[in-house]
C-alpha cells in the first residue's frame, strides 16, 4: 500500500482497482462491455450490487462472477437501469405527433430504433403512438438492450397495474387520441399490453459499445442511456446514431442529454430545442 495515502484514499484507491478488474472480468468472460461507463456511475452501482447480493467485497463479486454464470444475471439488474415509465416526459411525444409525425408520414415504410429499450415503456409508447397515428402498420420498430432479462420482460408487455395511473396520466399529457385503457387488459394485479402492438417489433441484444449499425431507420430515440457514458463513448454511441439514420432522418436523446461537444454535432441541426429531438443535415 502506497504508504503517502491516507486509510481513506488508499481504500478508495483499491477499490476502484477492484471495479476496473471486474468490469474487465465482465467484458472478458461474457463480453458486457460497461469498462467506458462514466467512473462514478459504474462504481456506485457495483457498490449497490456487492452490498445487496452479499459480498464483503468487488473481489468476491467477481470472483463469483467468473465462475457462476448465476451470477451475471443478477449483476447486469444493477449495471443497466431499468427505471422509466410510458410517455415519459410528455412534451416528448407531443412533439413527435405534431412536429416528426408530418415527415414521417411522407415514407411508404418506416424502420424506427429504441435503443435502450429497458423493459418496453418507451416501446410501448411509441407503438401506441404510431397507431394513434394511423403509421403502426408500416412502421418496423428495433427494440434493442443489452439486458436478456430486460428485453425479456419487454416482449411479455406485461406491468404492474399501480403503474398505469401514471402512464394513463402521460399517455393524455403527450397528446393522446384515445384512452390507455383501449390497449390493455388486467387481472391478477397487472397489466397486459396488447400483442397487436408488438406485432410490428424485432426485439435484439445490442450494445452501443461493441456492436455496429444494423439498420436504416427514419427515427431513432435513445434517451437517458448516455448520460451513464463518458464522452468518447457518447461519441461512438453517436456515430452509430448518425450512421443508421438516413438523410433528413430524426434523433430523440434524453433531457439532460446533448449533441453539443460531440464529434458529430455538425450532423444534425436542432429540429424541436426544448425536447431534444435532432435531424441529421450532412450530405
């Protein structure tokens, strides 16, 4: 032990050696690639993992990680974060009906992408928009994560049903053309979403950190999941963005996500400021 540091410090110190070698672990024994994650972020949730699941330490974490295939599972629950509702952010979506939608209407087929789809509340709300607006059945929809159980969850379309009040209330804030209620059914304390609305959709694994663009798409929305990167992680989150969207094609990040100091700010133009939605200009 570095005999200048203080007990604090050089805890600390070890510790964060514990976190690079088991986000090394991680990437290198099941390819999770969370090593360019923001440093406080990751570390204050592998600290919620090690605490919950029981280790005394990130060594033993990952100890147990690299020999328990159990226990990936439960670790990727704290490293990904499922935390969202449907229609959030309302104005989101209003602007999407009443600004995007006009232009979307104008392609005879149209390929969206939601990447970080957690457990399908930004699915679902765009599902349910686009039928609102008549554009569901000739629009493929990508719902990608890098969380199985998460993508899992979001294929069942299911939700406790103490949610939907505050999904009801967003779904009417965003401008909605019909009740919630018309795309549900409950029983037994959930919410089942229709099946019609998934009908449409191609649910993958995908990582913005390893895997490359797969598809053309005239709309992409990834919101609240760069915020977690550092910044040439965003900028390679971007270029990926930037590469899949065509000509003219639009761009949705979270409120307290930007394109200003990116490399591939220059690409896109503000389309609608206050919601954060972008539209790609370069040749």
């Amino acid at each position: 032990m570095d005999a200048t540091l203080k007990p604090a410090a050089a805890t600390e110190r070890i510790e964060d050696i514990e976190a690079q070698l088991l986000l090394e672990a991680l990437y290198r024994r099941y390819h999770y690639d969370f090593r360019q994650y923001a440093r406080a972020s990751i570390r204050r949730r592998l600290r919620q993992a090690r605490d919950q699941m029981g280790y005394a330490s990130l060594s033993l974490l990952q100890d147990a990680l690299l020999h328990d295939d159990r226990v990936v599972t439960r670790l990727l629950d704290y490293l990904t974060v499922q935390v969202s509702e449907m229609f959030r952010d309302p104005g989101y979506y209003r602007a999407i009906r009443e600004k995007v939608v006009p232009h979307l209407r104008t392609y005879p087929s149209l390929k969206i992408w939601i990447a970080g789809c957690s457990q399908g509340e930004e699915l679902y709300s765009f599902a349910i928009l686009l039928h609102e607006e008549g554009l569901l059945d000739r629009t493929l929809l990508y719902a990608t994560d890098i969380n199985p159980a998460a993508l899992a969850t979001a294929k069942k379309g299911v939700f406790a049903v103490d949610r939907i009040a505050a999904f009801t209330q967003n779904h009417q804030l965003s401008g909605g053309k019909s009740s919630l209620s018309d795309y549900y059914t409950t029983a037994y304390g959930r919410a089942a979403f229709d099946k019609k609305l998934r009908a449409q959709v191609v649910f993958s694994d995908h990582s913005l950190v390893t895997d490359a663009v797969f598809a053309e798409c005239q709309f992409v929305s990834c919101r609240n999941v760069m915020i977690y990167f550092d910044r040439p992680l965003q900028d390679r989150a971007l270029g990926l963005f930037r590469e899949s969207l065509v000509r003219g094609g639009f761009l949705g990040l979270g409120a307290k996500e930007t394109l200003r100091f990116s490399a591939h700010a220059a690409a896109f133009r503000e389309f609608v400021r206050e919601e954060k939605i972008y539209r790609r200009s370069d040749a």
